[in-house]
C-alpha cells in the first residue's frame, strides 16, 4: 500500500469513528467538543479529496452541511469553552 493510500485509509476511519460518535449535550463542554468534531470530520475529508482526486456524491452534500452541525447546544458559554 502506498504512502498515501495509507493516509487516506487512516482519515477514512477517523470520518467513520466520528460518524459514530453520539454526542451527550448534558456534558460540560460538550458543545465545543461536538464543534471541534465536526471541524476535524470536515478537515480530514477535504484532505482525503485533496490526496484522492475523487468525491463522492455522499461527501459532497457532507462538506456542504458541515457548517452547520451541532455549532452550540443554546446554554450559555461554560467556562471550559
């Protein structure tokens, strides 16, 4: 497998273990830790585009919506955010 394959499958299950990530709102901190999420999720698929050369209808309509998952929980900001 070449260098980048292997960067690519790596990227590919941080995406699929970040799809599987349940976030729990009661959390403290846990609106920002679902912001961050989802701004690693977005970073780590343009970069397997970037190292692919290919997009997928699913992924497409994924980095359009991105901007707007889970931004805040609508409690006021915590100290640890």
């Amino acid at each position: 497998m070449a260098d980048r394959e292997v960067v690519v499958h790596a990227l590919s299950e941080l995406v699929d273990a970040l799809d599987r990530r349940v976030a729990h709102v009661e959390r403290l901190g846990e609106a920002r830790i679902a912001r961050e999420a989802a701004t690693l999720r977005m970073k780590a698929v343009n970069r397997i585009h970037e190292l692919s050369g290919e997009a997928t209808d699913r992924d497409a309509r994924e980095i359009e919506r991105s901007g707007s998952v889970m931004t805040d929980d609508g409690d006021p900001l915590r100290k640890d955010e």
